[in-house]
C-alpha cells in the first residue's frame, strides 16, 4: 500500500498553481512525516521548475479519452490511500473516483460531491457572477477556499517569512541583457488576455505609457502565448521595448525580479509579481477581485465600478465595455506611484 497523499491539481493554470500554495502548504502539514505527491498539468512544469518544487510531481497532458483513462489506471496502481482534490470540474471530479483512491476529499460544488468520499460544503459563488451570489454568501479569496477544503486558515499554517525561488543562469542573464539600456525605475506593461472582457483600452495603456515616461520612468511590455499583437500595437504606439514572443515563465520570473513594478490586468503576471514581492497593480473589471486578487504586501487592485461589474464572462456582453472602461489613466497611475514608494 502507497501510503503517500495526492493533491490532484489537473487544470489549474499558473495564477491558480500559485494562489493554491497556502493550501498545500497546509496539506503538508496535516500529513507530516508523509510523502505528498502532486498531479498537475505539463504546462505548469516551468512554473514549478522555476520555484524550485517540482520535486514528487506527477505531470500529464491533455491527449483525449484514452489518455485519461491511462492517466486513471496509472494513479489506481500507485494504491494511494488519500487524495485531495484542488480544482471544481467534472472531469477531474470522475477522474478521482476512477483512480479508486478510498479517500477523497473535494468541494460539493455543482453536486459532484457525489465522486468523492468526503465531500466539503462549496462556497456558493465559484463560477458565477456577482449578482447571482446569495447575499448572506461568504466571500472568499481563492487561497481561503482551498484553505476552507480542508478546514484551515491561514493563521493556522505557517506561512514563509521569505519566498524561496531558483532562476536559471540563462533566464536572468536574458533579462539583464534586455534591459541593460533602460533608465530605472522600469515598469512592465502586461496588457494582454486571452479573455476579451480583461482587456482595458489601448489608447489608455498609450496615454499611461506617455505619463510614465514624462515622470521618467522605462516601460517594457509583455505578453502570454497568442497574444502578442495587442502587445505589440501598445509598444508602437509608444516606441518602448515589447518582449512578445521572447519570455517563458523561467524568464518572466527573472525579468518581474529585476524590475521597479508591474501593471497587468488580470492575469497570472500579477500573481507572480505579488509572489516575488514586487510592487504590482492590477486591473479588475470582469473577474470577482475578492475572489482573485494577488495578496503581496505591495500589490493594489484598481477596478471598475458599474451594475456589470464581476460577470465573470470571457467576452463582454454589453454594447460597451462598461467595467473596464469606468478604469482611467489617472486611477492607474496614481496606484502605481503609491505603490511604488
């Protein structure tokens, strides 16, 4: 018998990877003197290099039915006694029952605590927009939630006094070089998602750009895979550095450790800027901030305010794109200079 304790993460993304630390520091805890195995996604393997916890991990790709049903086979014969669910979808939800692990601990949320042998009470917000929430619903940020799975705060682990992370020569080498001719401070620009309903306007990271530059600070920009346009429209505009293309997580990690701060929307870039400790801002219109903001001591949110605020859609269902454009330049670049002092 495997007497080892699964944490199945299958689809988190990286901003999800991250804001699911607390809980699986707290996992570690619960279960000391046992080995904690992780099951996540291949594409958050750099992620996990780079901070240096990619040690008992196991990483699967997405390769349709057989290959699920491989993945499920290959964990029932490790004979793991307990696993803990870190993710709400179906499809992991019947992947844990597949596994036949006799413990499994996962949110009842949708009524798929019908596959796990201790199903937990699901806040009732996940997934839906704000206007939908009850209003006695208790809000909480994604690392309480996972925190609430297995019944802890977090006050009740301990929580690093300073996080540790590894990046390789080469990633901090490239960042150096890139930015070796910029005047400091030197702030990122991320602007780009894949969810249209993030995007604040780009005539607006323009005119930001153009008031940065006039109080003297460098501007490079960035973007994630399929996203390098938008990217690379604000850069012309604004004749700065755009590293479209170029940055991997190993380099993100090395170029957001070098930098004076970060202004993203919502994304995983403001995650790792308030993993690093950096000086970030973040733009909320869409997502539910309560739920997803970053918790660095130097991250602040600015977010929009309108009846549609929080929807949670992946595209904009108004006529105008009300919550980000209630964002403005000034509300921007008066965080950003609070934050930075």
């Amino acid at each position: 018998d495997n007497d080892s304790i699964l944490i199945i993460e299958r689809i988190l993304r990286i901003g999800d990877t991250i804001t699911a630390m607390p809980a699986i520091r707290a996992i570690k805890r619960i279960h000391k003197g046992q080995q904690i195995v992780r099951l996540v996604n291949q594409n958050i393997k750099p992620l996990l290099t780079a901070i240096g916890n990619d040690e008992n991990t196991i990483y699967f790709t997405d390769g349709g039915f057989h290959s699920f049903i491989k993945q499920c086979m290959d964990i029932r014969r490790m004979n793991f006694k307990h696993a803990y669910i870190l993710v709400t979808d179906r499809t992991t939800a019947i992947f844990s029952m597949l596994t036949g692990i006799p413990h499994t601990t996962g949110f009842d949320y949708n009524k798929r605590g019908v596959f796990f042998s201790n199903p937990v009470s699901a806040p009732d917000f996940i997934n839906k927009p704000a206007f939908n929430y009850r209003s006695n619903s208790n809000i909480y940020n994604i690392k309480h939630v996972w925190l609430k799975l297995i019944d802890r705060t977090l006050t009740d682990i301990v929580r690093d006094t300073k996080f540790t992370y590894y990046i390789d020569a080469e990633s901090r080498e490239w960042a150096k070089r890139r930015i070796s001719h910029l005047k400091r401070p030197i702030i990122l620009f991320h602007p780009p998602s894949l969810s249209s309903s993030k995007l604040w306007m780009k005539e607006r990271w323009v005119e930001l750009g153009k008031n940065l530059m006039k109080k003297e600070f460098s501007i490079v920009i960035s973007s994630g895979m399929g996203e390098h346009q938008y990217a690379l429209d604000i850069a012309h505009k604004l004749r700065v550095e755009c590293l479209a293309g170029e940055t991997n997580i190993p380099r993100l990690f090395a170029l957001i450790d070098i930098l004076d701060g970060v202004i993203t929307v919502d994304t995983s870039i403001g995650h790792i800027a308030s993993l690093l400790g950096k000086p970030a801002v973040v733009l909320f219109g869409p997502s539910d901030e309560r739920i997803w903001e970053p918790d660095g001591i130097n991250t602040a949110i600015v977010k929009g305010d309108t009846f549609c605020k929080r929807c949670k859609k992946p595209s904009c269902f108004q006529r105008r794109h009300l919550c980000m454009e209630t964002i403005t330049v000034e509300m921007v670049e008066d965080t950003l200079l609070r934050v930075i002092k």
